[in-house]
C-alpha cells in the first residue's frame, strides 16, 4: 500500500469522527429573562439576565441598579422566578416574596403567598428554575 494512501485515509477517518462529534454536540444556551427598573415597553431601564436554574442572583455588582428598584419582569415560558426583598435569596417569614411564571409582570400586583401584593420597588434577590 502506498504511503499516499494511507495518509489520505487517515485525514479522511479524522475529517468523519471530527464531523460526528460536532454534529453531535447540542447547543446549551441559558434561559434569560428580563427586569427593568421601569416600564417593560422601554429600553431605559431594563436588563436580560440570563439564568442558571436554583442559582441566586443577587442585585449587586452590575445588576445593583436594579436593587430595590424593580417594576416589571418578562419571565419566558417554562420557568418559575422568585423574587426576595433580600439578598442571598432568603425569606425568613415566607411573606417576603413574590414567585412568577412565564409572562410579564408588573411588581406593583405580584402573586405572593397571601395574594396580590405590591412588590415594587422591593426586590433585591431572585432565582429561576423550569416548571
């Protein structure tokens, strides 16, 4: 056998186990979702924050414009966030937060556990799972 051969054979075996592996491979794109300190209609004041399931996101750093001034959220379908008046994701009573599913929302009548409460401008923590 020529050395030609071989050669062509070998890049012709690593250009088909190089195509399987990509073709393979799924994207993983995080979900994301939007607040905004204001209307959800305007770009002054909003953010997408892409989400990791069950991890909290505090409103500090980057995002602490947004602490303790969120009006709105738009949550995509298939996932469930919940928003705390405090950092770490914590609610020491259960009283202190509002949990939203796909939609958007208006934090001034967000579901709590009691019913409708107004929210705005009290979130400092959040975090998002799928349904």
């Amino acid at each position: 056998m020529s050395s030609k051969l071989v050669l062509s054979s070998l890049t012709l075996l690593a250009g088909i186990s190089a195509a399987s592996v990509i073709m393979e491979r799924e994207p993983t794109i995080s979900p994301s979702i939007i607040i905004c300190t204001g209307n959800l209609n305007t770009s002054n004041g909003c953010l997408t924050v892409p989400v990791v399931s069950a991890e909290c996101i505090n409103l500090t750093g980057g995002l602490s414009f947004a602490n303790d001034e969120l009006s709105t959220a738009r949550i995509p379908g298939g996932l469930v966030c919940t928003f705390y008046d405090q950092f770490g994701c914590s609610s020491p009573t259960g009283e202190d937060t509002v949990v939203l599913t796909g939609g958007d929302w208006s934090f001034t009548n967000a579901p709590a556990v009691g019913g409708p409460v107004n929210f705005n401008d009290r979130a400092s923590s959040f975090t998002c799972s799928p349904l």
